[in-house]
C-alpha cells in the first residue's frame, strides 16, 4: 500500500522544472482556481453517513481512520521479497553443505569442492549486499514498516494529522478547512470516481508549502457520493 502513497509524494516532491522536461501534469489534477479556491469541509454529502473503510478511533475529540492505498494489493512485494530472500540461503545452505562433506572426508574432489563454496560464497555475500543496500528500498514498503498509515481528524483543534514512514513525506500536520476532494470536483470525477479510494489534496494555495500533498482514505469507491 506504501506504493502509492510513495508515489503521491514522489510525484509532488518533483522540481517544477523537472516536471516541464518530463511533461508531467500537476498532482493534484487539472482544477480550475475557483475549484481550490472552494472550502470543501463546510458541506454535507449526507444525513447518515457510513464509513467505508475501516477506523481505529470515533468520538467526539476525533476520528481516526485508516488511510493507504492500493491496500488490496498488499502482500505481494511479501512474497516477492521472500523468494528473493531466499537464493542467498539456499545457496548459503548448499556452500556449507558442501564444507562438511570436505570436512568429513565424504567427498573426494577437492578442487571442485573448493570451488563451490567459493561461488556459492560470492553469491550470498553479493545478493545480501544487493538486498540491504538497494532492495530495502523496496521492500520496506510492506516489511519492517508500520502495517497502516492512520490520519486523524481532530475535530477540536480543527486539524488533520497524517502518520506516514519518512520515506512517503513524513508525519505532517495539516488544517481541517484545507481538505480537497482530489478525485471528485466541481467538473466532475478525475477518476471516473469509482475503483479509487477518497483522495485528500491538501493544495500550496491552502497551506503555503511548495508542493501538494495526498493521502488515500478508506476503501475502493463505488459512486461519486463515497
């Protein structure tokens, strides 16, 4: 699920100039100065609201709920991690297997022996190099990482406190009346408004930062209402 949200940051973290070499678009869609302009925190979409999504927290100091996207794709970087992990032991296991036939007198090439445990010896030394220096980068998406960002709605202090990995923005705290629909505006649904989770843009007009930042909240959308 940190895909995403790594990709959100990512992608507002670019330079302006970068983004013009690239042709890139704005993160936050193409709306229009009237649309950022707009406070979306002050209308009412319904009388009886569900929350589609999962929430850790509900009362009347704050809601805290699961925010994340792409979150039914988790696991796969999992397994994919595990079967890389894999080929350093496995051959870790044949090299030292290798080593107590030597040892034990149970192999009578010696030369070639030596020449097993020495490659499978470079091969677990290299892909375990490979593995802590450049592939922790991609692994650490779904391991060794807090399972589920979570951003709370604090309704007394009017903020919105969003906990991620430092590698996706950080924990950033952002003002409750600088909420934007990032998937859903005055034109119309971006995203079709379905098969997406709700999408919060907190805009720079807003918040005076110099990039955009978003959060997915909850699960897929079905209709422009959720």
């Amino acid at each position: 699920m940190y895909v995403g949200e790594f990709l959100l940051w990512f992608g507002s973290a670019i330079k302006a100039e970068t983004r013009k070499k690239l042709k890139m678009g704005y993160t936050s869609g193409d709306m229009t100065l009237k649309e950022v302009q707009k406070n979306y925190t002050q209308e009412s979409v319904s009388n009886n609201p569900r929350p589609i999504g999962p929430y850790y927290a509900y009362n009347d100091r704050y809601l805290e709920i699961r925010g994340g996207m792409f979150e039914n794709f988790r696991g796969i970087l999992t397994w994919i991690s595990l079967l890389i992990f894999l080929i350093p032991c496995f051959s870790g296991y044949l090299g030292l297997n290798t080593l107590l036939k030597l040892y034990n007198h149970e192999r009578d090439n010696i030369i070639s022996g030596i020449f097993s445990i020495t490659f499978h010896s470079i091969i677990v030394i290299l892909l375990t190099y490979l593995c802590i220096r450049y592939f922790r980068y991609i692994y650490r998406f779904e391991l060794f990482t807090i399972r589920h960002i979570r951003v709370r709605f604090n309704r007394v202090t009017k903020q919105v406190y969003i906990q991620r990995p430092k590698y996706c923005g950080g924990t950033v705290v952002f003002k409750w009346e600088h909420i934007m629909p990032a998937n859903f505006g005055e034109t119309g649904s971006d995203m079709g408004g379905t098969n997406v989770v709700n999408l919060f843009t907190f805009h720079p007009y807003k918040t005076g930062f110099p990039v955009a930042q978003s959060v997915g909240i909850g699960k897929n959308t079905y209709h422009a209402q959720d």
